[in-house]
C-alpha cells in the first residue's frame, strides 16, 4: 500500500503542474520513457519523424547508433540556415511527405524555445501523434520558466534528473486516450519493479518545483545563462543560434583550432 500511495502521489502532483490527463512515474530514466512512449504506440517498422540529433535532439530520438532507430524508421528536419530556429517547414512538407506515425521533438542540446503548438498543428493536420521529450527542461517548466508542452503534446517525457534537481529517473505523461497504453507498455513492456526509494524522491521533487524558492533558482539559472553567454560573444566566441533561453548553450570552438573533445580536456 505504500508503495501504490506514493507512485499515485508522485503522479497527482505530475499531472497538476504539467497539466497532463495521466502519468506513469515507474520509468527509470528519460530513456526509459521515450522506449516506453514509442512501444505504446508505435510497431517496430513504423515511420517517425524527428527533430534530428545533429542539431541538438537526443540520441533516443532515432540516432544512428541508437537501438531506436535499429526498431523504427526515422525522418528527421533540422533547423532554419538563416535564423538557427527549428524549420518547421521543413518538418511539415516531411511529415506530408513520409506520412510518419509519430512527430517526435525536444533537446539534449538545442538552447532555443520551442513551438509545440505549431508542432501540434503539424502532427495532428496529417494524422500523427505528438510526443515531446523535456527531460533536460522539466524543472524550467515546472517553474513556469519556459514553455509547457501541454495542452498541444499527446505524449510527453521527462526527467527528474536535470534541472529538476530530483533523483535518477524518468516519467511519462500523456492525454487519456493514451494512458492504457503507456500503462502497459510499462508494465509489464518494459519496467519490472517500482523503485520506491526513487519514486518518494520523485514526489519530493515534484512538490518542491512549486516552491518560489525553486522558481527563483530556475529564473537565475537562465538569467546567468544568457548572461554567460552575452559575454562570451563580445570576448569573440560564436554561440550557437546568438543565445539561449534556458539553461544550457554551445559555443562553436574550431576557430579556436579545436574540437569539443579536446576543448574539454
């Protein structure tokens, strides 16, 4: 009994910030969830479209090493040449063009804000589901920091681990008429046993994201973001897209005569 209270606690509080119709707290990582959310939807063979991780999305979301794209068929689209945003007309003219099942987005390492609506807009005029990955940004919208893919996202992954500042693992949220297949592409698809330990961490996380205490870190963490990167740019490095709005940015270092490994050693 305690151990149902608390994933049902841990999913009360995910549904009401996020605004999901259902979540399922059982996933270990934002990995996890993304294989579970595909499973529940998706036969292996079936088409996706993807925004591809050359430009920032995650390697789950279809890289070419990844199991992902050994199960599924992806498509990707990139980002706008002239003003570094995501092309979404690029992923409209593909997504008519491969009739994909699944429109998959979010970032590993992609600084910019998003527009899910456009991307719901897209999904859903040509029969796709939406899912969105926000594991690398679930604490900055829990904080209301940047945007919330709900209401227009079917599925959305996430992550307590990041700027979530909570415990190793992942969840899943989506719209009621998702919700009995994540539950069994869960358990038993993919998840054995519940980590109780982890889940009353994830409770705690989640009810903690409310705090002003917790708003007010997620507003410095951007703030001192950009205002990294705005000096960085009049020292003469090249950000990448001009800047960020959220925690996270790249810095192009080959001018510099290296790459990103050697830079980081």
């Amino acid at each position: 009994e305690n151990v149902d209270m608390l994933e049902r606690l841990a999913a009360d509080r995910a549904c009401e910030i996020f605004g999901a119709d259902y979540a399922n707290m059982l996933t270990y990582s934002g990995t996890v969830a993304n294989f579970c959310a595909y499973e529940a939807v998706l036969e292996p063979g079936d088409s996706v479209l993807a925004l591809s991780h050359s430009v920032g999305a995650h390697q789950s979301h279809g890289g070419k090493g990844n199991v992902s794209s050994k199960l599924y068929q992806f498509q990707y689209f990139g980002l706008d040449s002239a003003t570094m945003d995501i092309n979404y007309d690029e992923a409209e003219w593909k997504i008519k063009k491969y009739s994909p099942k699944l429109l998959v987005v979010g970032s590993a390492a992609y600084p910019r804000n998003i527009d899910f609506k456009r991307l719901s807009d897209i999904a859903h005029e040509n029969g796709a589901i939406l899912m969105v990955d926000i594991a690398h940004f679930s604490g900055l919208i829990a904080a209301g920091v940047t945007p919330n893919p709900f209401p227009h996202a079917d599925i959305v992954t996430a992550s307590t681990t990041k700027t979530m500042c909570g415990p190793h693992s992942g969840f899943i949220m989506c719209k009621k008429e998702y919700a009995e297949q994540i539950e069994k592409s869960v358990y038993p698809g993919h998840v054995a046993s519940p980590h109780l330990q982890t889940i009353a961490a994830m409770a705690y996380a989640l009810k903690r994201s409310q705090t002003e205490e917790f708003r007010e870190l997620m507003r410095m963490v951007v703030k001192n973001a950009q205002h990294l990167c705005e000096a960085l740019i009049e020292r003469g490095f090249e950000v990448f897209t001009g800047g960020t709005d959220c925690h996270m940015f790249l810095l192009d270092v080959k001018p510099l005569g290296l790459d990103g490994v050697h830079f980081a050693e």
